[in-house]
C-alpha cells in the first residue's frame, strides 16, 4: 500500500477494532468464517497463514482445524487489531497461534500448508499480485481461500444492495466523499485476485454465501 493509504488505514481500524471484533464475530458471520476454513481442507499438524488476520475471529476454526499440534500465523499491519488478536489467544490459552505484524503484499513468512484471507481483498490496490505472491508461499497440494463482500446477485435483495452501498462507503478508511463507486471498486479487486487465483490452482471453490453478499473462492496448488 501506498504510505498515506497505510496511515488511514491503521488509524481507521485502531480506532474501530473493538466493534470491528464484535461484528467480525457474530453468530452468522462465525458461519461464513468456518466454512472458509473447511474448504482449506487442513489436517492435524499443518500450518495455516492468515492475510489480514484483523482481530483473530478466524482464529477457532483455523486452530480447530490444525489442532493442538499444527500452526496458525495471523498477519496484519494494525496495532490495534492484533492487540485484539493477542486477547483472544492468551485468553483461549492457545500456544500455537500466533500474530506477526506486516504488510500482506510482503508478507514475513516462507512457506504454510495454506493461506486464507477474509475481507482483506477489498482493500488491497493490486490483489492480483498479493494473490500470486499467497500461492508462491503454499506447499504443492495446499489450498489458498478468500472471502469478501459484495453485492448479491439475488433479485430479492436488490433493496438490500442500497443499503450495502451505504455499509462500504461508511466502512471504508480514508475519504468518504471521494468520487467512484466504492462498491464497484471492490468487487472489481475480488473479480481480479479470483481470476489470479483461478489461473494459478486446480479444483475451485466458487461460491456465495449470506444470500449472496458475501464471495468465497479457493483453490488447490498443483503438485
């Protein structure tokens, strides 16, 4: 991210990340964030990299997943969020989760069993090359997921698609004035890291869940 963008961005969420979290961790959204980690296909023993792993709400079912032996690594560039993100760890007393701060464009890890980001796509300027730079960290065989939120495609909710225009600009960093459509912008980055990841994997997961606002794609790196 450009300097300016990282600093808005990091004020933007130090200063919401405790409503953030009680949104990030609501009964349906928990939902979505579970069968994000299902489509990991994760084993006992792995190790899972989140991208913008916020205040750790993916957290329980990464770990549930890789059990007691295995790793999960959050990533984030705000304070804030990850001290959130400590909170959940030490009070689930989990010993092998752990947050590192960082950019997910550059993200300081080698190598995982997989890589998962949830509503970070959004927000990334080229999400193609953070994708591509994902898939290059996934052991052959291991599966990269995203998720973000965009409009439904369902008819019935076109009266709800207002109301999400209004959710992304109120929820957005930076200047919210600013010309453009910000919802089209997102969904023009998910459309773009999902055909980079499309290009990059086999056996696709291609979904939408939450009566079609929310995206979820995975795919598996060959061997």
């Amino acid at each position: 991210m450009p300097d300016e963008t990282v600093r808005t961005t990091q004020q933007f969420y130090n200063r919401w990340a405790r409503l953030y979290d009680q949104i990030a961790t609501a009964p349906g959204v928990t939902s979505w964030r579970r069968r994000a980690a299902e489509t990991l296909s994760l084993s006992a023993g792995d190790t899972v990299v989140e991208m913008g792993c916020g205040t750790g709400a993916n957290f329980p079912a990464l770990r549930e997943a890789v059990g007691p032996t295995g790793t999960v690594v959050g990533i984030d560039l705000v304070g804030g969020m990850l001290a959130q993100a400590r909170r959940r760890i030490d009070r689930e007393g989990w010993v092998n989760v752990h947050v590192v701060r960082g950019d997910a464009m550059q993200p300081p890890v080698d190598e995982a069993d997989a890589v998962v980001s949830t509503f970070l796509i959004g927000m990334l300027a080229d999400p193609a090359s953070a994708v591509r730079t994902w898939i290059e960290l996934v052991e052959p065989g291991g599966r990269l997921t995203m998720m973000n939120a965009g409009r439904s495609d369902q008819l019935v909710a076109t009266p709800l698609n207002l109301a999400f225009r209004g959710f992304v600009r109120l929820a957005a960093p930076g200047e919210k004035t600013a010309p453009g459509s910000p919802v089209r912008e997102l969904e023009a980055r998910w459309e773009a890291a999902k055909k980079a990841l499309f290009e990059e994997t086999v056996d696709h997961v291609d979904h939408r869940l939450g009566g079609g606002f929310i995206r979820l794609a995975s795919g598996r790196v060959p061997e």
